[in-house]
C-alpha cells in the first residue's frame, strides 16, 4: 500500500500541503492584514520559509520595494512563478536554501516567517528569527510574528490507541519495541474541545525575538474537575502576529492547516475530581527537534502515575 | 504550519504509516494466510519492500528455511530489531536497497512483495517482480501477488475541487497555474460507493510476472444511467494474493491501509442518462510513474467533453 513512487506521489502530497494552507483563509488572511499594518511604501522584507511565497506577493501588495523569499524546498519553483505571473519577478529575489546559511543581500525592515508548528515550537521559529536578527534585519526592525503563547492541557482522545498501538495486534509476533517508540513521538492531530479534561494553560510565552536560555522548560498543574481518561497532553498557539492581529490554533482549530500537538502518555489514567496532573515538557530553543515529557498524576497527595517520556529515547529518531 | 522539523516529524510520519499498515488486519491476515498457503517447510524467500518486516515473519512461521527482506527504507531497522526480538534474527537477512540493483545470495522458491499501490499498479510492482524473476528466483517460484486486476470507474466526490483548487480564492493573487498543476497530478483519497457514478470495469488484469509491453494502456466505455457530476476517475485493485486469497481496495475499502487511487478531471462535468464517458489512462510498466488519462464525454454521438491530461505537464513532477 505504499504510496505512488517518490515523484507523482511526492508531488500530489506537495501539492495537496501548500493548497491547504492557501485554502485556510483564517490563516493567510490572518498574516495578510498583520503584513498589511506592518509593511509600510519602500520596505525592505524578508521572508523566511516562504512556500508559495503568498506572503511575500502580500508584502509587495503593501508597498514593499523588494522581498528576499527563502525557502529550502521545491516549492521555490512555484513561488517564482507565482511571483512572475503576478508580475512581481523584480521586487522578489527567491534565495533557496537555510536562512542561518545564505549571506543577506541587504538588511530587511521586516522578518516575516510563518514556522509556527502546532504548538507555536517546533519548527526553528526562535533560531531562525534570532539569526534574522543578527544578520538579516536593520536594528529595531518589524518581526511577524510579533509574540508566540504555548497553551497545554491534559486530553482524553479517542482513537489514540488505535493509533499509536501495535501491542493488542495477534499475529503471533512481539511488538513491544515498537509500541514503545510509537508512545514516545509527538504527533499532529486534531483535538476536539471534548477531549480536552481541564482548562489549557499557559506554559511558555515570549516576545520574538527570543533571547532565553537554550532549554524551555514548559511546566503546569491542573486540577482534575470530572472525572475521565486521561491519555496525553495536547498543545496549541495564540499568536499576536503584528498589529494586534491574533491567530490561534486553539481547538476547534478556526485555522485548519493546523493541526494540534499530541504528546501521547505512555498509559492512559483513569482520573477523578480532585486529582492533580503535572507536567513538564522540555525542548530546545535552538533547533527545538527534541521532545521530553513528565507526567505526575496526584490522588490525594500520593502518586497513582508516573510517566518519564522522551523523543531521545526512540532510535528511530536518531537512525532514520 | 509546516510540521516537525525532519527528524520529530518525519518520524511521527513514518511510525504511524508503519503501524496503520500493521494495524489493517484484512490486509495483514490476508498476505498472513497467502504465505501460508505458499511457503513450504525449507523455501527460500524473498521480501521485497519489507517494512516492519512482517510478511518475513509470516514466512518463518510458515516454515522458511531462510527469508531476504529488503526495503531501502529506515524501517528496515525496526524490522531487524523485530526478527531480532522474536528470535528469528538467524533466519532473516535485511538488505537495504533496492531488488534491482541488490545482488541474490542466493535463489528464492518464494517472492513476496507488497508494492501495490491504491490501482494495484503504481508502485513499480511489475519491473519489481520481472526483475526478481530474473535474477532472485528459481525457475517456477511462487510469487504473491499472484495476480493483479485495475478497476476504474467515472466518480463524483465531494470536497475535491476545495482539495485541488486555489482558483476561487480572493487574495488578489493569480493562481492559474498552480491550480492546473494541482488537477494533474492523481491522488490518494478514500471514495465512498455513494460517489461512483458508473459501475466499475476492469481494465487490466495480469497474471505475474508480466512480460507485456513496456505502455499499459487501461481503457473503457462507461453509460450513463443517473444524471449527476463527474468530476475524476476512482480506481482500484483486486488481487489473488496466492492459495486464492482475494484482496481488493474496492469501496469501501475493507482493507484501510489502502485509500482508493483519484485521477481528477481538469473539470467537472455535468452527466445525463445515456452519456457516455470514454477514458484512457495509460502508464508505463517499468516504473509507472507517469501517468496519462484522456476523456471524453459524448451525448447523442456529440462531443461535450474532453480533457486531456498528464503528470508530463507538470514542471512540479521534473523539478520536485
């Protein structure tokens, strides 16, 4: 059942990627306006992991005198020539590769990059903005996005077993190394508002660009309000994008090309009122790749759960 | 909202991809009980695209004196870890790479390979098993799949031009050509009965290994008998696996890991009682990645449609 062979199929998910993403019309016209009340007539603006380059003819559209569009992928191609069919071939020069490693043709007056994962972290926002800073913008330039909130809460989802398990599978064959790394990967999936058991809560906010400590520690306690299952921790993003204009991927996700983080439990709890969940969940600010997870779940004072989880410990990670 | 940097997210992909496959039990049991029907006590056996590795285990449970599992994938290390785990890591060696370029230690009684893709065909199952006849295996190997059957059928689904298209968006931007790449690229996508307009017909049947000519040409006739909208070719497999084990990806499809393979039309159409819908989709046996579908549509003898299209004019499809 694998998937057409890398080209057609490689393509068709290409395709099908950046089309939802210019089909989430609270996304792209989210960043539209916040590119609008930011860019002012003659702006310098770079755009790094541009895609489609859709913020980049955005930027133009709001008077930008020349765009540098950055992207590592294939998609530069139809960025280009979006760019040309849209007659805009000489205010973008489209630079393919890293932002951290190309060389700046001239200092930008604003960043523009949308490497938001689901959880806000995931994806190099606050490396690569903390480059930009460096070498790619005048001082005190503009950055979309201006601020980046993580949200957490303690879900009950239904059908993540079905998912992520192999153990109940009878064929004669032991699973149990895969089942365990499958336990301990982040995932993108949607979380509806039932599955959420306590209010999300804040756990890390910063105003980009970021200039913390390398590790981001990401820590909470909820309070267990009715009873349920408990059987992961789901994260999402509130973000002032620039100008006042706030996106967020908050279930129900209002912005379908985001989807929400999923850190599964190595077990699912059964939790009662009353009952205290903690969590600290840990990544790194510079490439933000690798993924640690506590749990602690509380009856009454005493520990009825206990969970040490870690993108580190599955070697699929480091081998594949 | 791009996900995961390569090594969280791709993972993620990977392991869920992998453990969807394991999880679809028609498609596991059906390969399971064909093993067993074909593998006798002392066979030599080669897997090709092995994945986790679990059609080998099926092989040594049958009886294998020894099994080749290859796949040019990192999977091919949970695979190992798996033999290894069930102790069958004497009775398995993992080759990483490609059949066709690997070199047979020695001659196999039985190939198999699961290398079918949503049609049957797309995945290069037939140079695949052509090329193992060849060089793995002995005069009068067995081979599962034992046969392959396309079945193509004119279809109106739901939802397909807000996944294909970016022509109705309102972002002051032209689209054209990305949206004429987007409808000429087939798709993955599940296809309910309720969007077949048009009963299915087989249009390429084969037992393997296939000695045919190098163009597969798949054509059929369909008439109209309900007025409705067409807008894309569904397709789909039936396969005797071996020791008459059917398995197909007809839908619904019974065996999920499989959706059901989507050649859009470069527009929908609207079709009466009496219509006839002539489609010709062509692929090329020896790595049929490129696929061709023309249409037309006839009422009372007249023309009232015809596309013509192809991944060839996709720039995405060369550069990507």
């Amino acid at each position: 059942m694998t998937p057409l062979p890398p080209s057609t199929h490689d393509t068709a998910q290409f395709l099908d990627y950046h089309v939802s993403m210019l089909r989430d019309t609270v996304r792209t016209n989210a960043f539209r306006e916040a590119v609008h009340a930011t860019v002012v007539e003659g702006d310098v603006v770079v755009d790094i992991g541009c895609g489609t380059g859709i913020l980049s003819l955005f930027a133009c559209q709001a008077g930008a005198r020349h765009v540098y569009a950055i992207d590592r992928g294939p998609v530069l191609d139809v960025a280009r020539d979006l760019a040309r069919r849209n007659g805009l071939a000489d205010r973008i020069s489209f630079l393919r590769g890293e932002s951290t490693v190309l060389d700046p043709p001239e200092r930008a007056d604003v960043l523009i990059t949308e490497t938001l994962w689901n959880l806000g972290l995931g994806e190099g926002l606050l490396s690569t903005v903390s480059d930009a800073v460096r070498r790619w913008l005048r001082p005190g330039a503009a950055i979309i996005p201006g601020t980046v909130e993580v949200r957490l809460a303690p879900i009950g989802l239904r059908g993540l077993r079905e998912r992520l398990s192999v153990a109940d599978l009878d064929y004669g064959v032991d699973f149990s190394h895969l089942e365990a790394a499958s336990r301990n990967v982040p995932r993108s999936m949607f979380i509806w508002p039932e599955a959420v058991r306590c209010p999300a809560q804040t756990v890390w906010s910063a105003r980009l660009p970021y200039g913390g400590p390398e590790t981001i520690p990401m820590a909470a306690e909820f309070v267990v309000e009715t009873a349920g299952t408990v059987n992961a921790f789901g994260g999402w993003f509130r973000s002032d994008l620039g100008g006042g204009v706030v996106l967020s991927n908050a279930p129900p996700s209002a912005a379908p090309s985001w989807e929400q983080a999923v850190f599964p439990l190595s077990h699912a709890v059964e939790v009662a009122p009353g009952d205290r969940i903690r969590v600290a969940l840990e990544t790194d600010a510079t490439a933000d790749t690798t993924w640690t997870w506590a749990t602690r779940v509380l009856r009454d004072g005493a520990e009825v759960a206990a969970f040490q989880q870690s993108t580190r410990d599955v070697r699929l990670l480091t081998s594949a």
